[in-house]
C-alpha cells in the first residue's frame, strides 16, 4: 500500500511523510531504510508511527496542516470520510481506497471449473484480506448447485491453514483477533438468518487469529456479509435468476464472470464499480488504474493516473508576444 503512494508521489516530485498502520509499522520502516540506501536526500521520505490510541489526533493534524498538500489513505470507509471531513477547511485534495463489497458474478454461461478457479484466487488471497477480495458470490440458478459442490471440493483440496512461512500453507491468519471477531459476527448473524453451513464457520485450531476457510450458500440480501466488508476467509453464494436480478443485487451496495461475450459488455457496462475483473480473479496490477466509487473512495493509484493525484494543473496564457 505504502510503495503504491510513495512511487507516485516521487514520481512525480513530490516529498511525503508517511503513517503506517498502527498493526504494521516494520513494513513502513524497512522502506525508509532502503530509501536511505538508494541515496534518496534525507526529508523526501518520512515516517511517524503511532499507537492506536495517537493515531486519530495524529491523522486530523496532517489533515488540518497547511503544508500537506494531498492525502492519500487505504483503510476503512468509516476512517476515510472523518479524514475527508477534517481536509475540508484547507480544501486538500484528498485520494482515499476505502472498503468495499466486491461481488463475484457468475452466470450460467460460465466455465463452471474455470469459475471457481477464479473465485479461489479472488476470496481466499491474503486470507480474504484484501480490499477487492471478492464479498458476495452471486450465481446463477442453473449452475448453482454445481458450483457449491465444485468450490467445496476445491477449498478442501487447496487450502491448507497455517503459518505463512511453512510449506504448503495457503491460508495465514488475520492481522488481529478483532478481524477473527468480525469474521465470527458476520458467519453467526447469516447461520442465524437461514444460510446453509457447507465448510469450516468457526475459529482454527492454529490459534485466535487463524479462521477456518468458510463456505456458505443461501446468502441473503439482509445478512450482514451483504452489507458490509468481510475481510476474512467466508465465501457466501448467493442464488439469482435474471441477469437483471444479478446486476440490481450487485448495484445495491454503496461501496462500489461469463463466457457470452455480448453479455460480458452488456454487464460490464451496468456495474456501478471502478474495477471489474472478467474471466480473471486477481486483475490488480501495476499498469491498472486502481481505485473504486461510490463510498468506495476517491482517485485512482497505478498506470499513469496515479501521478495525476500528487500534481496540480497550471494554465499559462502568454499574451504581449507581437
């Protein structure tokens, strides 16, 4: 997160001081030191780590300060809007990646095996701790059954819970054991609302910060998996029966895979999103314009967009030159 802001920003002259998360603070670090080692001058690249308890009066003086010319932050919705809101009296350009409520669609059309390849890829990276990890698995009638039971198989025979550093392990843990709570909630509160148990649902025998890779179908509009981000291990399926059910169903959210290529644009189009992935998925890279919409955030990091956020547009118009 921090070199996708910081290259940006050098690229495009600018100097920065950066505030890691108050759960990762080494990895902000080791980058200063390779800074110093690259030769980059001393006062270009500048850290303040903080404890959670001095991040929030932290975060609002950089807001507030009138020599920070942009704000760049990756994090929560909730976060984003109090910092947008603290930038407003010096009308700081802010850029935020806030959370989001991917849905992962998938139609009758679709490579069944294929599909759930793609799903594997897109939920369970990070252990489902990333902000484009898909959220919602919305899939078609005709294949639904299919999917669930090809999915189940993959996730029994392809995730394996451990520590990252041992051979073979797929899925770590969570960065604290209030993202595990979280996860707990949300696979409670959807059990309790009608959905169906097919793998894991529960804390790992690793420890208190490992969840079991989870799998539940009968998803419900009114479940808290679809209205907020998981950030965990769960993967939830959710029936639909028109293509227009699909994209009302995914349009719902404020945070913002097919076969039939006609259907591919017709939908593509109708997405109220930033990013969309087809027949693929992981689709961040560098060169991509990353960044999403709606209370998803602003601006966009990567391919040459992402320098747009760390300059400011200046018109000159030369008169006198008879």
């Amino acid at each position: 997160m921090i070199t996708r802001k910081v290259g940006a920003a050098l690229a495009a002259g600018c100097t920065c001081v950066i505030k890691p998360a108050e759960d990762t603070p080494l990895s902000a670090l080791a980058i200063a030191q390779l800074a110093e080692e690259a030769k980059i001058p001393p006062g270009v690249i500048n850290v303040v780590t903080a404890s959670r308890n001095n991040t929030p009066s932290i975060g609002k003086r950089m807001c507030e300060h009138k020599k920070i010319a942009t704000i760049s932050f990756t994090g929560s919705t909730a976060v984003g809007k109090l910092l947008l809101e603290h930038s407003a009296p010096t009308v700081k350009r802010v850029s935020l990646e806030l959370g989001g409520n991917a849905p992962f669609i998938v139609f009758n059309s679709a490579n069944v095996s294929k599909a759930v390849a793609g799903a594997i890829a897109s939920k369970f990276r990070n252990s489902g701790q990333t902000c484009v990890c898909t959220n919602r698995m919305l899939v078609q009638e005709g294949i639904y059954d299919e999917f669930i039971m090809e999915l189940k198989k993959a996730m029994q025979d392809q995730l394996r819970v451990g520590e990252g550093v041992k051979p073979g392990v797929t899925v770590g843990p969570l960065i604290n054991e209030n993202a595990v709570k979280k996860v707990e909630k949300h696979v409670q509160d959807a059990l309790q609302k009608g959905a169906k148990l097919i793998l894991g649902g529960k804390i790992h025998s690793c420890g208190k910060t490992f969840f079991e890779p989870t799998l539940l179908a009968n998803l419900k509009r009114d479940m808290l998996i679809s209205e907020e981000e998981t950030f965990g291990p769960v993967a939830a399926i959710m029936k639909f029966t028109s293509e227009d059910e699909a994209l009302e169903i995914a349009n719902s959210s404020r945070s913002g895979l097919a076969e039939d290529i006609s259907q591919i644009w017709r939908v593509a189009k109708c997405l109220e999103v930033g990013m969309i992935g087809i027949n693929e998925g992981i689709f961040s890279c560098a060169e991509s314009a990353f960044g999403g919409i709606k209370e998803s955030g602003l601006g966009r990091e990567g391919s040459r967009y992402g320098i747009d956020e760390y300059v400011n547009i200046k018109y000159l118009c030369l008169g006198g030159l008879d």
